[in-house]
C-alpha cells in the first residue's frame, strides 16, 4: 500500500525503533500518531516531526488508554490507516533463575499489549479501503541463544498471533505483516530486565548493530509491499 497521504499509529514511539519510524513515514507523507509513556519524549518528537504528528500518552498493556488513545487519533487525523506495534521490552536471564513475576510483564508488554492494541485499532482499520498492522518481533526468535527464554518466548508469540491475525483480517482488507530487527543500536538494552549476560568471546557473536533508522526504512518497505515476513537476520545468524 502507499503510504503517502496515510495515518499511522506507532506503540513505543518515544524512542528507538519507534521514533524512527515516525519521523520515517512523516518523511514518506504519513501522518503519525505517537504513543509511548514517556510524555515529555513524545511531545518533544511530536514538535520536531511538526503538524502531521499528534503524541498521545498511554499505557499499551491498558486497553483503556489504548481505546482512548485510537479515539483520539480518528478524531484528530480522520481515522487510521496503518499501525506499528513496536512497544517492548527485552530480558536476559537462564530458565532455572528467571523471576516469574518479571516474565509475566515481559509477556505482559511484548504479546498481551500488542493483541490489545490489534483489538483496539481493527474498526478503524476495517474502515478502510487497506490497511496494515507491522508487528515488530524479534531475530532472536529464529535462533535459540541461551540466556534469551524469556524475550524470545514473548515475540515468539506474537509471530504466532501476527501470522493468524494475517489470515483472520485479509478479507477485510487488513494485510498484518511481521518483521524480525537484528541487534538494533536503540535504549532496548539499558531498559532491559534481569540479570546482565556476558558474551562468551569464544562463541563468534560479535554482530553489528543495525541502526533504528534502517530498522524504520525496513519497516516502511513492509508497509508498502505488504509481504507476511521480513528477516533483518544476517545469512551468517540463521540456523
């Protein structure tokens, strides 16, 4: 789909990924809805992108604040063409030491809010002549790197929601499409739960880092084909 002209929803929009692909889609003539929890962060991106942003504040694991927030979008911007589920968090830790308490709000974030704004969007959405949803998992759900159980698990849901979602909305015009970012140079890591993990020199993991701003480009190229995957994984990464 064109993506000129579009109004586009983006979760965790404050930062990262997220604010990248932002000012991406304003560049490319979207209008874009912003939605993080940091205020002061989204106001600031919202000033900078200029008219064609509207920042709303709100809690994705809410459903409340979500419902509020898409209210707010169709009546600022006349509706919602496309939505970028990007809020997350990441978690390190081994399966015999994870806090049970820690996993449920990992998965809490990163499978229960996404679903809850795929709810919450979809009558917009339906309105529509097309529309897209981008999920944004993970690369780590293509592999099985130790200490990576409890992030990987979470988006490895979502690529199972995403997937079923797809076949569920296509006859309503809505293409639902995933993308799985390679170790992305964005704030994941420093808001990161459990314990930290020190990289075995001897394995051979010494990736470079995307930038968020290939990641947001990527994304908008999904938008735009309207394909089920896209992999940043490099060949050398996969199993």
């Amino acid at each position: 789909m064109l993506i000129e002209g579009k109004v586009v929803l983006i979760t965790g929009a404050s930062s990262g990924i997220g604010a990248a692909t932002a000012r991406a889609a304003a560049a490319a003539g979207a209008q874009v809805v912003l939605i993080a929890r940091r205020e002061e962060r989204l106001t600031a991106l919202a000033e900078e992108i200029g008219e064609a942003a509207l920042a709303i504040r709100a809690d994705v694991t809410d459903a409340a604040q979500v419902r509020n927030a898409v209210a707010a979008a169709v009546e600022a911007f006349g509706g919602i063409d496309v939505v970028v589920n990007n809020a997350g968090q990441a978690m390190v830790g081994n399966i015999a030491d994870i806090d049970v308490e820690d996993y449920r709000a990992i998965v809490d974030l990163n499978l229960v809010a996404p679903l809850i704004v795929m709810q919450e969007t979809i009558p917009a959405l339906r309105s529509r002549a097309e529309s897209s949803i981008i999920n944004v998992s993970s690369g780590v759900t293509l592999m099985a790197m130790p200490g990576s159980a409890t992030y990987s698990s979470s988006k490895s849901g979502l690529n199972q929601l995403s997937a079923v979602a797809r076949n569920e909305l296509q006859p309503d015009g809505i293409v639902v499409s995933t993308i799985y970012p390679f170790v992305t140079a964005t704030e994941l890591d420093e808001s990161m739960r459990g314990a930290s993990v020190t990289a075995d020199d001897s394995s051979g993991w010494r990736p470079t880092p995307h930038t968020a701003e290939h990641v947001a480009e990527s994304i908008i190229g999904l938008i735009r084909s309207g394909h089920a995957e896209l992999s940043l994984l490099p060949a050398e990464y996969s199993h």
